[in-house]
C-alpha cells in the first residue's frame, strides 16, 4: 500500500486547539484537545516542502523533474525545460497555494527544480526560495503573497554564486538572509547578494566522505546577533559580518550525526527577556548512526532516539 504524504499533511493542518469533538483522557490538556479532519483527499502534488506566509496560505511545492503531477497548470500553460530529466514538456503544475480560510487551493507555476531546496520568508512577507537541483541549483525565487487570485512565483536564474542543494537559510536583522553549506559547499552567501561566498572551513570539517551527515545545517540567530551553525556532530557561532567563528562549541557527547541524511531536527528554546542576561538554549533532536544512510539503502534499519541540548551560559 502506497503511503499518500498529502493527504497526512492536510490532516495535520486541523489540528485546532478547541473543537473537543472527540474527548482524549489526558487531563492535562483538558480544553486543549483537537480534532483530525482531512481538508483535501489530493491536492495534485506532494508537499516536499511547504511555507506559511504571513496571510494564512500556505505555498507548498516539490520536486519538478519526477513526472507529471495530478493537477494541471492554468489556462493550458506548459513549462518547456529540456534539462528535466522526466518530462520535456509538462503542463503539470509542482506548486499550489493553499488558503486555510476557504479550503482551497489553486496551481502555481515553478520553472526549475527545487527539490531539497531552502528559504526563508523576509520581513515584508515575500518568501525568498534558494537553490534546488539541477537547472534550479543556482536559481532563487520569490513568492508575494497578493490579494487577488495572480501571483505566482517570480524566478531569477544564476543569481546565486555557487549551488545550493540542501543547504539552510535564515534571516538576519539588517534584512539579509545567509544561505550556508549544500551538497560539497563548504562556504555561505547573501541574498540580496552583495558580497560573494565566504568560505566556512567548519562545512568541510563536518562533511562525512561516505555519508555527508551535514546537510541541511541547524541554523539559529543568537540574541548576541552571531549565528549558531550544528552540522554533523559539532556546532559554532559564526559572526558572518567579519567570517570568523567566535566559538566551537562542545561536541554532541554521543557522536552520532544529526544532519541530513542522518536527519535530526532543531529548535531555539523561547528566550525570556526577563533575565538580565538572556541565554539562548538550542534543542536537537533525532539524528542516526554513522552509516545508516548506507545500511537503510540496504534495507537494514534501526530505531534510536537521541536528545540534547546545548545551552549559551
Ligand atoms: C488526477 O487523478 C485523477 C484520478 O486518477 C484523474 O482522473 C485526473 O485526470 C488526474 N488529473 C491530472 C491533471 O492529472
Ligand atoms: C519584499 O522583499 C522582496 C525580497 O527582498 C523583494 O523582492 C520585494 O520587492 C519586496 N516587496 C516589497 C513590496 O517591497
């Protein structure tokens, strides 16, 4: 049996916080238990990856170079892209928006691939997608969210220095983004680009020669304006305006990685202004041994469950 992953995604957008219909025995939570309710039996396309914007849609889009999609492009458009490797012409659409107040969702209209692309949304609301595969590694594109039914994705071609596949952004408070790593990119650049690629030796350091382990980087902003980088199995906080790492942490005590493809998960704890001095507590979760990536394409799995944090005191 196929396991559909749109259709879990739009179950999980449901998740409200107070419709009791269904009463779980957790008292804890008493007056805070949801409810499932699938929105959408198929909407056309996976969600490889998925942004809320600031007006409650959200932009979900995958991979372009798979195949058709199950929904069309409007008025009979076609993307013609002879580097696809699936289809020279495709009048499929790999993007949709969907508008959580009415339920619906309309096709939007990608030129290159983004697949294990990344973003960020800046202050204005515009989502400032990065890098992709193939005829998208080097591309960004822009979603601005409109009020009426036409915007769409804007792209620019060649706009980033080097390519980024699986590599991370975050917004910075002078407006910028800082997009690090990717797939053997041992280096960060700007958006707007300004400046060039810096090169980041800690990239290299981390990069596992059988199974990378440093993708997709952990990235946070620390309250001291630096940027907290975890790749693998180690974490630095880089000040990017001068390149120079200030600080290595120590290293994550059980050295298993916790980057892609031994992919983990992180979160910056809620800082509380409050205490004089605010402490930044970064939280890691997941992550697999070194060589499972190998050992799962060989269809050996196994299950761990790791936890740390790491704390700026
Ligand atoms: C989507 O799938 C349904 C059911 O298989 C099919 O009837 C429909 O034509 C498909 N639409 C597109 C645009 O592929
Ligand atoms: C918002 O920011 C994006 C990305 O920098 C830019 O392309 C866009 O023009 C901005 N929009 C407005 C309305 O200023």
């Amino acid at each position: 049996m196929t396991f559909n992953k749109t259709e879990l995604l739009l179950l999980s957008f449901f998740f409200t916080l107070h419709s009791p219909a269904i009463s779980w025995t957790t008292p804890s939570y008493a007056g805070r238990q949801g409810e499932w309710c699938l929105l959408q039996s198929n909407i056309g396309i996976t969600a490889m990856h998925m942004q809320l914007l600031h007006d409650d849609k959200v932009v979900i889009f995958d991979r372009t170079d798979f195949g058709k999609s199950n929904i069309s492009l409007p008025g009979g458009r076609c993307r013609n892209d002879n580097k696809d490797m699936a289809l020279g012409v495709d009048c499929t659409a790999h993007s949709i928006l969907y508008d959580i107040a009415t339920n619906s969702y309309r096709a939007l209209m990608v030129q290159t691939d983004t697949w294990c692309s990344s973003g960020a949304v800046v202050s204005n609301g515009t989502l400032v997608q990065t890098g992709g595969y193939n005829d998208g590694d080097h591309v960004i594109r822009t979603f601005t969210p409109c009020f009426n039914e036409i915007c769409d994705w804007t792209e620019f071609k060649n706009y980033l220095s080097q390519r980024r596949w699986y590599a991370s952004d975050h917004i910075l408070p002078d407006g910028r983004i800082i997009i690090v790593g990717g797939r053997r990119q041992f280096n960060y650049e700007f958006y707007p680009s300004l400046s060039g690629t810096f090169k980041l030796k800690f990239l290299r350091e981390t990069y596992d020669h059988r199974d990378e382990n440093n993708l997709y980087p952990f990235l946070h902003l620390l309250p001291d304006g630096n940027l907290f980088i975890f790749a693998n199995t180690r974490s630095i906080l880089l000040d990017y305006n001068q390149n120079r790492v200030i600080r290595e942490f120590p290293r994550i005590p059980d050295d298993v990685p916790r980057n892609y493809p031994s992919t983990g998960s992180s979160v910056l704890l809620p800082l509380d202004e409050n205490n004089g001095r605010i402490e930044a507590e970064v939280l890691i979760c997941g992550g697999a041994r070194r060589g499972s990536f190998q050992r799962a394409a060989r269809g050996h799995f196994s299950g761990n469950f790791y936890m740390w944090t790491a704390g700026d005191h």
